[in-house]
C-alpha cells in the first residue's frame, strides 16, 4: 500500500489530471453507448401500449446514470434472450390488425343473416376475408341458464371439426345440435346430403383451379350487444371458452339503428345516449380479454348540426350535446379498441330514410384515428353504400380505410367482392339461381342455427330470410312463389329445392330480349334499392309535420282499419 502511494505522489499533477478526464470521457462514451443500445431494444419491442413506459424508463435512466451499472452488467444476457426469442418477440409486436392478415373485404354482423354457412359459402368462394358473427345478446348469453340461448346462437367451432364434416371425414350429425336444425333437413336422404357436399367440394376445385380440396375455415369476429360492463366480460368469456380458438375478437355493437336497440340499450342509442356506458365496456373488454384477442367496434357518424337544419333528425330529436366524429373516434381509442368500423350514415337515416353514404365522414374518421393512436396504420373498416363491385375499390379511394365492409348488398350479391363479367339477362339469371343453390348446399351440411326465429323452424327460417334476398327481383315477378316460399307449410330445405326448380323452368325458355324486357332486370328491383323508391316519394313531401299533426293522422289511420273489419263482418 505504502509503495502504492509513493509511487501515485511520485505522477506529475498535470499526468494524475490527465488520466482522471480520459478516464470520465471514456466512462461517459460507454455509458451514453449502453444507454443507445438499451433504447434501440426497447423501441423494437415496445408496442403502443409501452410508449408511455419507454419515455418515462430513458427519462429516468437520464436522471440517475447510475442505474446503468446493473442494466449493462445485464445487457447481454438481455441481448441474448431476445435474440433467441425473436420469432416470438416479431410476433408479439405485430399490430392486431397484421395478426389477423390485414382483411380487406368484410362480412358484416347481421342478425339471423351472418350464419355459419352464409359465412362459410362467402368466404370459401367468393373472396371474403373475414367475416362476424350476428350480433348476441351478452346478457341473454351470460345469464345463468343460458346454454339453451348460447347454443341456438353461437355458431363458431373447432376448425378441424367443421373440415372434417365438409369433407365427409367426421359425423355428419356432429355439428347439429337442435330439432329445428334437423327439422329444415326432413326428407332428405343420405345420397341428397352427400349430393350438396360433392357439389362444394367441385366448387372449391373450381375455384382454386386445383384437383386438390384445399380450404379455410376461417377465424371470426364475436359481436355482442352490451350496456354493462361486468355482463360484457362475463358473455366474451364464455364466447372465447366455447370457440376453440376461432374468435379473433369481440366486437361491441355501437351502430344498430332499429329501435328495438333504444329499449335494450344497445347499438347506436347507446353510443349517441350515454356514450361514457359505451366506452366503459369497451375499457372492461380490453382490461379483462388476453391481449390476443382483439377489442372492436362498428359505429355510425354523430348526428351534426348541419343533419338538424336539413330535417334528417326528425322532429324531436334534441341537439343537446354535439360531438364529432374525431372527438368519438378518440374516446373509442382511448378505451383500447384494436380496431374500428364505421358506417357513413347516422342511425336516423335508415331504411326508408336511407340516404347517401358519407365516405368524407368515414375518411376523416381514419385520419384520426391514425394520428391520435400514433399508428399510421390503425385500421378503420368501412361500411355502407357498397351496391357493385367497382364501388369496393372506390371506397378504399374516397375514404383510405384499411377494409370493405358489405351487409344488405353481400346478402343479394354474395360475389359483390369477386369481379363479374355479368352482361346479359341471363347471366344475372343464373347467377342469382347459382348462389342460391350453393347455399342451400351449405345449409345441407351445416344447417344454421335458429338464433331467435323460432324454436320449430328457426333453422329454416334462416335460410329462408336468405332466398328471398338472393332472389329478389325474381319473387317480386313470380307472387305466388314468393308466396309460397313465406308460408309456414314451406319448412324444409327439400321444398326450397323444389320452388328453385320450378323458378328456374318459368325463366328457361326466355331469350336474352325477353329477360332484358321483365322488371328483373332493372337495378331498381333489387334488394338492396328495395326502400330507395319509398324514399324518393318521401323526400318529394318536404312540408314538416308537428307531432300533433302525427297523432291525428295516426287516429284516422286506425279508424280506417276499425271500419274496414266492421264491414268484412
């Protein structure tokens, strides 16, 4: 020690000073590289949700430099680490949306309407990415008791399951699971089911131009309706439980206009009512599901004040508390949505009030969105105004969404996201014939669950809802099939199959002249323009009417029809 110390004194002053700065500099250069790397590894592997941490995490190292000792000593174990877990890292920092392939054409949620196989059929052959289930009731699903209600709704199943019953390799009973389901099949036999399975199996060759049957059963989307949190949870769990790993989120409806959703507070009256319930079933889903499973939500545009002046609000509609659509869109992200799908309307225009879509809406929407979460890329579905083909490529033009959502023109048009060089009468003749018979075959082999259309016929009735959109503009020309087709005594897919055939022969022996001249033809007659005509006349009357007014008419209404069953007596 003592010759330690002779020889430090023995340094000249100036050398000692020297060492002791190159030794700081050098100190500080390591220090301030370590500190670089560590940032670098932090920003690689911190998602949206660690932003915050990351800044307040190099704020501090900043602060108090000294805590860099224990963090290099442990850097490389650290690098290490992460060098052996990269595929699971690469994964874990991919965005929701990348997770589940980035979709860009959409099957929307549709009550009674977005069954297993119109999903199936859409997205096997006609070129759907992703679909979502119908809307379920989450206090209906969670409610003690309620496997009956989860079972007649619920139609999301183990992958390989639903392969293997297509394919023929699993029971064919194994997805049936009430009477309605095996009521719609009376009277089909053995060589009938296995008919429609041939008849998809052919399809899918077809259209992946291959000997080979290679498809997807696809992952889905859950949608629930919620105005409780707890209860919100509590139906998404059991959803997750019972889905095998198909649900790739749950989806909260913020966007259903009829007014039945005013009295389960649902829909957008929950959104444009009480907005905060909303937001805090959208924070109780996020905090409570894995953070695989993603959190979304289908809304509609706030109604403006420039929609009061035009009357598009009715009359006793109270503008009380305006917001924006930007001001909605940040509340939705702030309550941890992975994912957002607006419709370009408001909830007062609707069916017979249906008006244009506002894709401006739905653009601004995405702009926000993508500048408040801070992902240039945060994805925005949008939804409405969708009749043709061209129009999905529009829509990504106008409104730079990140997806396509179709609902009543995918029920008519279930191809409307796969080009069609539809140019004749009877190639739209055929067409509409072809997509009724393919999913009849579907509902063959995978008769739809009845969800609320009746214990008895429920089933049925689904695929019956179904025909009468696919077809039309053909009913509305053939009354008595049309007719027919809604009596209750029509209950089987077997008597479907029996009014196709007698559609398809009234039209058989038309030529291209002859169908081109039946009303058919015109786009007017479609269902998706089926309220168009109705609002043209309504907007024509632009005169107010007072509530009062209303009422009287309403009174008169009903001693019309008071009268008209005196004199039928």
């Amino acid at each position: 020690m003592m010759t330690a110390a002779v020889a430090l004194t023995s340094i000249p002053y100036p050398v000692i000073l020297f060492l002791t700065i190159w030794s700081c500099v050098i100190t500080r250069a390591v220090a301030d590289r370590a500190m670089h790397n560590m940032q670098q590894s932090m920003k690689h592997v911190a998602t949206r949700s660690g932003r915050t941490w990351h800044r307040e995490a190099c704020f501090c190292l900043h602060k108090n430099p000294s805590i860099l000792n224990k963090r290099i000593l442990n850097f490389k174990s650290f690098a290490s680490t992460a060098e052996n877990n990269n595929d699971t890292n690469t994964q874990q920092t991919k965005t929701f949306y990348q997770r589940i392939n980035q979709p860009r054409h959409i099957l929307a949620p549709m009550v009674a309407q977005s069954d297993l196989p119109f999903r199936l059929m859409c997205e096997q052959l006609y070129n759907v990415d992703l679909s979502y289930t119908q809307m379920i009731h989450a206090h209906n699903f969670a409610e003690r008791g309620g496997d009956t209600f989860r079972r007649n709704h619920l139609d999301v199943y183990d992958e390989s399951l639903v392969r293997n019953v297509l394919l023929g390799s699993a029971d064919s009973n194994a997805l049936i699971f009430t009477q309605s389901q095996r009521n719609a099949l009376e009277g089909l036999s053995e060589s009938d089911i296995e008919a429609s399975r041939q008849r998809i199996i052919s399809a899918l060759q077809t259209k992946n131009n291959s000997l080979e049957t290679t498809f997807e059963v696809k992952p889905c989307v859950v949608q629930i309706a919620a105005h409780d949190p707890d209860m919100a949870a509590k139906a998404a769990e059991i959803i997750l439980e019972r889905s095998n790993g198909q649900c790739l989120a749950i989806d909260l409806n913020l966007g259903c206009p009829q007014a039945i959703a005013r009295k389960g507070r649902y829909g957008s009256f929950l959104h444009d009512e009480t907005p905060q319930a909303a937001y805090d079933v959208l924070t109780k889903l996020r905090n409570t599901l894995p953070k695989e499973v993603g959190v979304t939500a289908k809304i509609r545009l706030p109604p403006t004040q420039a929609d009061a002046q035009e009357g598009k609000l009715g009359h006793e509609f109270r503008f009380d508390n305006p917001v924006t659509i930007e001001e909605r869109v940040r509340r939705l992200i702030d309550s941890g949505v992975d994912l957002i799908t607006i419709h370009g309307r408001t909830r007062f225009e609707n069916k017979v009030t249906v008006g244009p879509v506002n894709w401006d809406g739905v653009r601004l929407a995405a702009a926000t969105a993508r500048e408040y979460s801070g992902d240039v890329n945060f994805p925005i579905f949008a939804n409405g105004g969708i009749e043709y083909f061209s129009d999905v490529q529009k829509c990504f033009d106008e409104t730079l969404c990140s997806g396509v959502m179709s609902s009543e023109s995918l029920l008519e048009n279930p191809g409307i996201f796969d080009e069609q060089n539809i140019v004749s009468g009877r190639d739209t003749l055929e067409r509409q014939l072809q997509y009724a018979d393919t999913y009849l075959d579907y509902c063959t082999i995978f008769p739809p669950l009845p969800g609320s259309l009746g214990i008895k016929g429920g089933s049925y009735n689904v695929a019956k809802s179904h025909l009468f959109k696919i077809l039309h503009r053909y009913l509305e020309e053939q009354p008595d099939l049309r007719t027919w087709l809604g009596n209750q005594e029509c209950c089987t897919i077997l008597q479907a199959r029996a009014l196709m055939c007698d559609l398809r022969s009234r039209y058989s022996a038309l030529d291209e002249e002859q169908l081109k001249m039946k009303t058919s033809w015109k786009d007017d007659n479609s269902w998706y323009r089926r309220h168009r005509q109705s609002n043209a006349s309504a907007a024509e009357n632009t005169e107010p009417v007072s509530l009062e007014e209303r009422k009287k008419l309403a009174k008169l209404r009903i001693q019309a029809l008071r009268e008209q069953r005196l004199s039928r007596a």
